[in-house]
C-alpha cells in the first residue's frame, strides 16, 4: 500500500487532525490484513483478538514510530507492519490488565471488556495471542536481509520494554501500589514510567532502529520518548479528573474513587499541568535537534498535550 | 559454561539416564542465569516465574533441542540458552492453562499451581512475563552476526507454532471439546498436535536452525518432531489411565473424570498401544537418516515410549 506523503513540518490544526486520521486510517488497514479474519479457526478466538484491536483505539504508539522512521528517511511502508506490532503488544497488554484478576474494568474506549464479550477464558488467551505475534511481527517485518540486525535489535528493544522490568513490572507495582495508603510521587513516577512510558519510549526506538538511525540520533528519539510517555500519562490523568465521561469513553474520576495514585492526586492539578508543559518542551526540543527538524514529531508532541480525549 | 560430551549413540538405560540428568542439570543451570533472581523488583513476580519454573519439570524441550542440535554437529554451549527459552514458553503455557477461568488445577508436578500460590493476578503476569522473555531469548541468543538469519527464523518458527493456529488454538479447541459429548478422534489428534506437538517439533526445528542444518535435514528433524510430539502426548494419555497418583505427581484418570478426549478413549487401550509403538518407530527413523545416525535423538524416542511419568 502507499503510505500518504506528509512533507511540510508546518501544521495547522485542521492539517494534524488530517495527518493523524491519515495515519490510523494507514495503520488500521494493515492490522487488517496481519490478524487473521474473524472466520478463521479458531473463530471465537480471532472474534475476540479482533474486538479488542479494532475497538476505537488512537493507534499512538504506530503513529509513533512511523514518525520517527519519517523523520530519519526510514522506508515506511516497509517499516509499517512493525509498527503495527506496537499496537498489537499495547492491546495485550489492555486485555489482560482490563481481567477481573487485575483491573477488573467492564468498559474501555467506551466499548464492553474482552472478558465480558467473550468471557475470561478466551480474553487470556487473546492477550496471549496478541502479544505472540505483536513480538512476532517485528521478527518477520520489515522483509528483506539488509534488515536482520535492526529487527532483532526490536525485538530485544521491545522484550526489555515490555518484560518483567518495564511495563509487566509496572503492573505489578500497580497492583502492589492500590494496597499502599500513602504512595510518594517518586513510586507514582516509576510505575508510570514502565507500564506506560517504556512502550511508548520503545515506539520510537523501533522507527529510528528500522531506519538504520545513528546512535546519538537514537538517544535523541529516546529523549523525546521518554518525555512524551510521561507527558501522555500525566495528560491522562488530567483528563480523568477533567473530562466530560462521555468524551472519554470511560468513566471519569475514577481513578480517584478507585484510590489509586495519579499526577494530579500526588502533585495537585496545578503542578501537573506545569510538568506536563516541561515534558512537552523536552521534547520538542529533543525531536527538532533531528534531521528535518524531527518531522511531525514536534507538532505530535504539542498534540499528546492538547488532545481532548 | 562446558556442556558433557556424548558422543556415543549407543547407551544403556543407566547411560540415558545419566544423559538425561546432565542434561537437565545444564538445562537448570541455564535457565538459573537467564531469570532475574527472586529477589529482583519486582520480587513476588520473580518469584511466581521461579516456583513454576522450577517446579520440577523433565526438560524434555530444551533437551530435545540440544540432541537435533548434537546431531547436525551445532555448537551446543552457544544454543543452550535458546533451548532455555522453549522451556520458558512451555511453562508459560502450564501456568495460563492451570488458571481458574481455564483448566482450574490445583496441582502440577505434585506442586501447588503459580495461581493458588501467588494468586491469579501474579500467574497471569508471571505466565505473560514467561512468554515475553521465552521469545526474547530467540532474539538474543546465540550471540554473533552470524546467527542473525538463524535467530529470525527461530522467532518465525516459535510464533507459528505457539500463536493463533498452533498452542493458543489448540487451547482453544480443547475449551471447546469439553462441551462435545462425542468428540471424534480427528478432533482429539488435531487439538494434541496444536496444543502439544507444535512446540515440541519446533523444539526439534529451532536446535537445527541454529546448527545451519540443510532443508533436508530440517525436514527429517520435523518428521521425528512431528512422530515424537504425537508419541509424547499418547504416552502421557495412557499414563493417566495406567500410572499410579504418586509416581505422576498429578491425579490420575483425571481426564476421564474431567470427560476430556484422550487418546485411550476415543481409540481404546489397544490401538493407542499400538500408535504410540508406530510414532516412536517413525521417529527412530527419521532420526537414523540424519548424520550421526542422529546422535541421541533414536534413544529418546524410545525414552518417550518407555518413561513412567
């Protein structure tokens, strides 16, 4: 397929909101054509991968990583299907912490949970699937030798990423977390840095890794990753506490009713909004020090800051 | 580390014995290096990993992966820890399908479950954590450029065999036979050979990928993995309804208690006898085609036949 061409770095609003349905629109078709159709055996199970990927998702984590690839002249339709591996291991990961085990969430981009349609049986084994062949993605894609050393340095970029300390260890620390009265915004911090910032970090990594970046290119995306993650966490818990619930998707407050530690519960309202516009400044500055002054990672930046939902 | 040499393929029942529990014990060793210690954070993870990991299993896939290797002359020390990361993937499973919205088992290995000694949450992650790093070590292991190829096919070959149409689907099916009151024999050999078989045969696969065998020589290899992975799991049907609760470490006859289809009652005593008698024969000769006679992969179909639990 051809990706669409988005040259100028300068936006208007009406351009980003084109620019990002573009992408989704990119990003959507070829998650279509890597998951297996909904008739294919074993059907129950592919009706449930398919539930929960195709559930209304922004598809930020792709997005991504196609515009770090943008940014340092990467191949992006070869690069596409890996990062659709991305949104695959994000939809895993939601699966299973939405279980009544973990979260216990009945409702998600304003769509019923994975267990709830299909019940809880199958939502395990379709957050297994899931990440099975997310991670298996980024082994196969892009095609061709000349990327054997880059997909394998995605694939271990990924693994530490999402592994036991990052964004599973995350999970664990916020189970853990619920059970303490008082946490310090140092643990707020860390457990939202690896169950939610080291993916998105990683998203980058993947699109500078597949366009054979330099390694101080790299640790630049890896500065912007680092401070959009976070700046995307805090953006969420603001809106939690902000947001119209049925702009949402999701109920709002609560994460306060549910006691569990946020930016806004740690820090108050008005020092999360200033951390959230440092966060945003770093990167900024991060992805402009890029070739092509880092694309649309700038304008994608200010976006994570902004959004309404 | 320096693995034993076996270098002759003609051993005794001490010899394979003996074989079998160094093999094992490096097997151990490994797999001790290549998991964080139970008193990294997060400690209760790591310790739900350990406990199911180290609960006492017989190593059959690593040590499977290690004799194909031993046979195309591959350098066992360097694929070891790629052998570690089948056994990862293998206990992943065990954990996911023991949970209570699954098989529901208390006991595996004559040891308490990952669930009911660390609670459903922690067996949930731990088995997520499992698979992530079972597949993580493909992409890391043997380190070299000149595995690069060879590691990307490994990965290919271990998502097919555990994803949607291998392990994950055959789980499925068996979900779904138990509300089959007259399930037909192809059903229960096609959910054993995705649920059991294809990660043993890819067991066989990977130790020869990683040994640069020739297509020939990797299709021998899928032929015995293919005979074995069916042998195996006839062997262990008829255990279950011949062996005594204490030599298996789990109930026994309780799957025809549980109304599952197993091989014994769909075929009858007899008949499973004799196709776990013809598997074993097809695999020796596969086996004695490769070089090597095959090393030590003749005397391990005959163990597969033979063992007691």
């Amino acid at each position: 397929m051809a990706l669409q061409d988005h040259s100028s770095s300068q936006m208007t609003a009406q351009d980003l909101a084109q620019y990002l349905a573009a992408r989704k629109a990119e990003v959507e078709h070829a998650l279509e054509l890597l998951v297996p159709r909904p008739d294919a055996w074993p059907e129950k199970l592919h009706r449930a991968v398919r539930h929960s990927l195709f559930a209304g998702g922004k598809r930020l984590r792709p997005i991504l990583c196609l515009a770090a690839a943008e940014a340092l002249g990467g191949d992006l339709e070869a690069i596409l299907p890996a990062a659709c591996g991305l949104e695959m291991i994000h939809t895993y990961s939601l699966i299973h912490d939405d279980l009544p085990a973990l979260d216990n969430d009945d409702l998600r981009r304003g769509v019923p949970t994975c267990h709830v349609v299909f019940g809880e049986a199958m939502a395990i084994l379709a957050g297994d699937a899931l990440l099975t062949h997310g991670l298996g993605t980024f082994g196969r894609y892009p095609e061709g030798e000349r990327y054997d050393g880059a997909k394998l340095a995605v694939v271990n970029a990924v693994v530490d990423a999402i592994g036991t300390t990052g964004m599973i260890g995350g999970q664990v620390a916020d189970l853990e977390a619920e059970e303490i009265s008082d946490p310090t915004p140092e643990l707020v911090l860390s457990i939202h840095e690896s169950k939610t910032g080291r993916l998105i970090r990683c998203s980058l990594q993947a699109g500078g890794l597949l366009s054979f970046a330099k390694d101080a290119e790299l640790e630049r995306l890896d500065t912007y990753g680092r401070a959009i993650g976070l700046a995307f966490q805090i953006k969420d818990d603001l809106l939690d506490v902000e947001a119209d619930a049925a702009t949402l998707g999701k109920s709002s407050g609560k994460d306060a009713a549910a006691g569990k530690a946020t930016f806004p519960s740690v820090w108050g309202l008005e020092r999360s909004r200033e951390m959230l516009a440092e966060k945003i400044a770093e990167a900024v500055a991060a992805a402009t020090a890029l070739p092509r002054g880092g694309g649309r990672l700038p304008v994608l930046a200010r976006f994570v800051g902004s959004r309404a939902s």
